[in-house]
C-alpha cells in the first residue's frame, strides 16, 4: 500500500507500485477492469467489493487531485489500467489471439512436414529399388532434408513461445505505449519468431520448399506485382518466359535496366569481379554471338569463383577454401552477410549444373535455356560482391562520412583500420585526409564531449575511452591519447559537478511544485 498520495508518486515509484500490486496476480488472465480495480484497491487500501464504486470514486479523486473522472465503472477501472499499469487492450484477448496464431502456424509447419517426409520416403524407395540417386535428386534429397530441419526448429521455437513467453509477449502487446514500427511489421509480421512473416513476404514462404524454384533467386529486385507476373509466366508457360527473360538480359525490355550492362557495370564498381572482367567478357560476347555451349561450361565456375572471393574478402582464410566444397563456402556468407538471401537456391538447385560443367558430363537440358538462366544467376552474385556487409565496402562507406567530418564514422572506420582498400578504387587521396582527421582539435573535443555523456563508473569502459587506449596501443595519434588519457580525472570532475547542477536544478522545481501543488 502507498503511503503517498497518487500525485505525489514519482514515474520510478509508479512501477514498483504496479510491480507489488500484482505480485500474487496475472495480468496476462485478467481484464483491464480486473486490473484497474486491483492496482486501485492495492494503493488505496480499498476493498472495492464491498464498497459502493462512488466511493471509491471519491477516495481517487482526493488521492489523485483530478475533478473530471468519469462515473462509468467499467471506463473509470480501464482508466486506471491505462494511465497507472499501462495496459489499454484486453490481455487476455490478447492471449487467446496470440494463441490461436501460433497455432494456425504450428498446423502450416506440421504439413509441410508431412510433404516433406513423404518425398524424402518416395527418394529413399527409389533409391532402394535401382541402387543409387543421380546428382539432381541427391541435390533434391538434400534440399528437403534442410527444410524439413528448418520447419522442425520453427516448430520447437513457436512450441517454446507458447511454453514460456507467450504471456509476456502478450502483455507487451498490451502496453498504452506499444507500437510496432510500421516498416518493421511490413517486413517480419506479428509473432516474435522466425516462422512469422509481414505482409511483403505473404507470398513469398520462405518455409515452403515447394516455393523453392529456380526462380528462387530471380528478379528478387523487381516490385512484387512485376515479380508475381514473372514467376506466374515461368509455372504456366516457359517457352514465353525464356523469350522474356532473353530480351531482359539484353536490355530490350522498356523500364528495365539490362541485365548485362549491369554485370558489366560491376567491372568498374567491385574489385572483386573486376579482377575476372576478360573471362566474364569473354562469356558475355560468347552470349551475345549466342555461343551457349561455352557460356553454360564456363560461367558455373566463375560464379562458384566469385563465391570464393568474398569469402576471402570476408577474411577467411585461403588453406581452408581450398578445401572448402561449394556448399560450406555458401554456409559461411549465409553466416556473415545478411543480405545472402539466396542461400537455399546456390545450395541445392546451382550446384546440378555446377556438378555437370565440373565433372566433364554433357548438359543434357536446353542449352540456351541453360545459359539464359546462368546469366541470371550470376546478377546477385555479382550484387553481393558489392554488399556493405564486406569489410572493404563498409569501409569505402565510412570513408566518404568521414570526408564530411562525421566523427562518430571516423572511430568505426579505425576499427577497420587493416582492412586494405585496393588501389583499384583510386582512393590514397581521399583516405589520406580522412586519416589525418583523427590528429585534429575537432575529433579530440568531440571525443571530450562524448566520454561526458557516460557514467563516471562506467567512464574506464567506455567506447571512447576503450577506442583512444587502442590508438594509443597501436601508437596511432600517440601523444594525443596520452594527453586524453591523462585528461580523464579532469573530465571526471566535470561529469561530477554537471551531475550536482542538475541535481540542485530537480531539487528546487520538486520544492516549486510542492509549494504549489495546484
């Protein structure tokens, strides 16, 4: 019970409150009248059951100071549940809905496992019968052995979440100042797991393996609607689909860019596939003098080679790439960059004709059909070797921050201080006067100002502290983190004496108000 009146009580002492009102009570089962009436009858000392509710009415308006409180019994105790607890939808609404949710997704995830299982029995059948699986539906086996592992880990989390969080999150969904960025819904949907999808991604299940295709890493950068159209064209009628995506990569589709200026556009902007411009040259002129046998033996490797590359971009180092198959070379940049999103397709469909090419055998399918979908295969690929998730294209990044004097880059861009930037780039000028920024009187006060804004506990383990020891270990800008490092106490007492102003300056507005409660 508050020994306060409801208006004397702080923002910090409101929450205790709440918290020891309901310490023998679950929200997450009651109703916001429920709720209302308990934090009520807990800081009041009421028993509201056995009193008339205009009474209870009046004690609130003496505890709170507020006239204009509504006589309706059900609004004043949803009142009360808003503006003292923080609740304005029904949790245990909210709980039902929430359950029921993740119900229908357990449902989803429990037939795509009964698909799945039932393919992998009918491969293993064959399997027994003529004594062996070829390449492709080794590749389809190993697809849906992976979603099958996928679905069942998306069935244990949503199973966890019922378990152990699935209360929380509801009063969480409850709270008067909730909200769910509107971008962010759009994107992951209303669950708190990895099953649960936004409205940009409805058709797009990512779970399915049946909506794994090889059109699975295509067109992906294209609005949903042109997308659909594509993908609907490719299912119902391919012989017009090839005749499209034919005249897409040569640019004669009207608002779309061509496909191979844009492959070769990455000769100038990634160093990465810069450095394999004559062999991808070479295949691009073979598919324009429609040469397709030698595009469809020579461009798996060189994507396969691209794959590499950003690997050891990644720093990863060469002696284990060497040994590396495609598929744990693709492992790691699903584990490193976040924009792989491709990583099911280059997995279990790319590696079929990989497979072929590497292994001598002759491409049985349409070859020109073949070298039309290679050519776009090799347009992401060629897109994430220019990702900022690679150090150097993070760096290249900061680098034109910090040209603009944006300090909080420049302590980033040092912590990628040995990552080199290839004079391809031809930028020495630009990271010479970047660099020379961090020995200058602007970037030593912002340092100043920023290690001011922390605790004076914390001050030793601050990031701005943490960063100048580790210029000062690697003797860059030496003497002027010595200097900043020896400034410290000075900074301390700063720190002490802004925090007793603006104590004193709390002290003398609590005794205004006090003074002048009205």
């Amino acid at each position: 019970m508050s020994k306060k009146k409801l208006k004397e009580i702080t923002i910090g002492e409101l929450y205790h409150l709440s918290y020891d009102a309901f310490e023998k009570h679950n929200k997450s089962r009651m109703t916001l009248r429920q709720i209302g009436r308990q934090f009520i009858d807990y800081t009041l000392g009421l028993n509201s059951f056995k009193i008339d509710f205009s009474q209870v009415r009046l004690n609130f308006i003496n505890e709170s100071g507020m006239q204009d409180v509504t006589e309706d019994e059900n609004e004043f105790y949803k009142y009360i549940a808003k503006w003292y607890v923080g609740l304005e939808k029904e949790p245990r609404d909210m709980v039902l809905n929430l359950f029921y949710h993740a119900s229908d997704d357990l449902q989803k995830i429990d037939s795509q496992l009964k698909l799945i299982n039932a393919h992998l029995k009918g491969l293993e059948e064959k399997k027994k019968i003529s004594g062996w699986l070829n390449g492709e539906e080794r590749y389809d086996r190993n697809l849906y052995e992976y979603y099958r592992d996928k679905n069942q880990s998306a069935k244990d989390e949503i199973l966890k979440f019922l378990s152990e969080d699935l209360e929380n999150y509801a009063l969480l969904k409850c709270q008067h100042h909730y909200t769910t960025l509107p971008m962010l819904g759009f994107f992951t949907g209303p669950m708190p797991y990895s099953y649960s999808r936004g409205i940009m991604f409805s058709n797009l299940d990512s779970f399915d393996v049946e909506q794994m295709t090889v059109m699975s890493n295509k067109f992906l950068d294209l609005p949903l609607p042109q997308y659909t159209l594509i993908n609907n064209l490719y299912k119902n009628d391919k012989e017009k689909f090839y005749e499209f995506a034919k005249r897409f990569i040569s640019g004669e589709i009207e608002g779309l860019d061509c496909a191979l200026d844009k492959i070769e556009g990455y000769f100038l902007t990634s160093h990465i596939i810069g450095k394999r411009r004559d062999v991808l040259s070479v295949i691009i002129s073979h598919y324009k003098n429609e040469d397709y046998v030698s595009v469809v033996n020579m461009l798996p490797m060189q994507i396969e080679g691209i794959f590499h590359d950003i690997c050891t971009e990644l720093g990863i180092d060469e002696s284990r790439l060497d040994i590396s198959s495609i598929n744990e070379k693709l492992r790691i940049l699903k584990d490193s960059i976040r924009s792989f999103i491709y990583f099911e397709y280059y997995s279990f469909k790319f590696p079929v004709i990989r497979n072929i090419v590497a292994h001598g055998k002759l491409v049985e399918a349409d070859i020109e059909q073949e070298a039309i979908m290679l050519m776009l295969d090799l347009l992401p690929v060629c897109d994430m070797a220019v990702s900022d998730e690679i150090p150097v294209f993070r760096k290249m990044k900061l680098l034109n921050k910090v040209l603009c004097n944006d300090f909080e880059s420049l302590m980033e861009y040092m912590s990628l201080y040995d990552i080199v930037i290839p004079d391809f780039y031809d930028l020495a000028d630009d990271i010479q006067t970047a660099e020379s920024k961090l020995s200058s009187d602007n970037f030593w006060a912002y340092l100043r100002n920023e290690v001011k804004k922390s605790e004076v506990k914390d001050i030793n383990e601050s990031n701005i502290v943490k960063f100048v020891k580790n210029l000062n270990g690697r003797k860059i800008c030496k003497q002027r983190a010595n200097a900043f490092l020896k400034d410290l106490p000075n900074v301390i007492n700063e720190i002490l004496a802004d925090n007793a102003a603006r104590k004193e300056i709390v002290k003398k507005f609590t005794d205004f108000v006090k003074k002048n409660p009205d």
